[in-house]
C-alpha cells in the first residue's frame, strides 16, 4: 500500500467552500479512486495556511515526525482546482516548491468528488 500525504488549502477548508476539510481526499485514497492508482494509506494530512510560506517545511516536519517516507505527495484537489485560484501561489509553483524541499515527485489532485 502507498503511503501517501496531502497537502490542503487551510483556507478552503476553514471556509466552508464544499470542502469540509480532508474527508473526500481519505476517501478517495482509501479505496484507490480519483487520482490515485491503488487504495493508499495517508500518512500526513498538511494544511497550508496563506500565505503558504510554511507548507513545505510542515510536509518536511511531518515526514521527520513520522518517520515514514511517502510514497507520494498530492496537492488536494481544493488546492488544485480552486476559483479562484490562491493569490500567492499557483499549484504548480507549489508542487515544485514541495518537490525542491521533499525530492518527491507531487501530483495536483485527489479525488473529482463533488
């Protein structure tokens, strides 16, 4: 099983945009739906908080806190897809910043619930 952690927008979460916070992303995971392959176990739940100066140490801390290598790390779809988008980032730019600080690769997206 592919141990997994996610990366969430604090913002969309806390807001109440549809997004209740990281049920849908552990669901999906759970049973290898959406933009995972196979059922995966999330190993870090990460919530970026604007304007997003932290989330790539937090993704470092919860991968030395765990002491688990990740598999994967994804950007939650609330994070990828958002309209609009994050004022200080683009998903792109911070999949790359997280992948510069982890040497993992980061997928954009988790699941296509609605």
């Amino acid at each position: 099983m592919k141990k997994i952690i996610v990366v969430g927008c604090g913002a969309y979460m806390d807001s109440g945009y549809g997004c209740p916070g990281e049920w849908r992303c552990l669901k999906a995971a759970a049973l290898g739906d959406g933009k995972f392959t196979e059922a995966s176990q999330i190993v870090a739940f990460v919530k970026c908080q604007c304007p997003g100066r932290s989330v790539a140490p937090n993704v470092g801390c919860a991968i030395k806190m765990t002491g688990i290598d990740p598999d994967e790390i994804y950007i939650s779809s609330c994070m990828a897809n958002a309209k609009p988008g994050c004022p200080y980032a683009s998903a792109d730019e911070m999949a790359q910043i997280i992948e510069n600080k982890t040497g993992k690769k980061v997928k954009l997206g988790t699941h296509e619930y609605h």
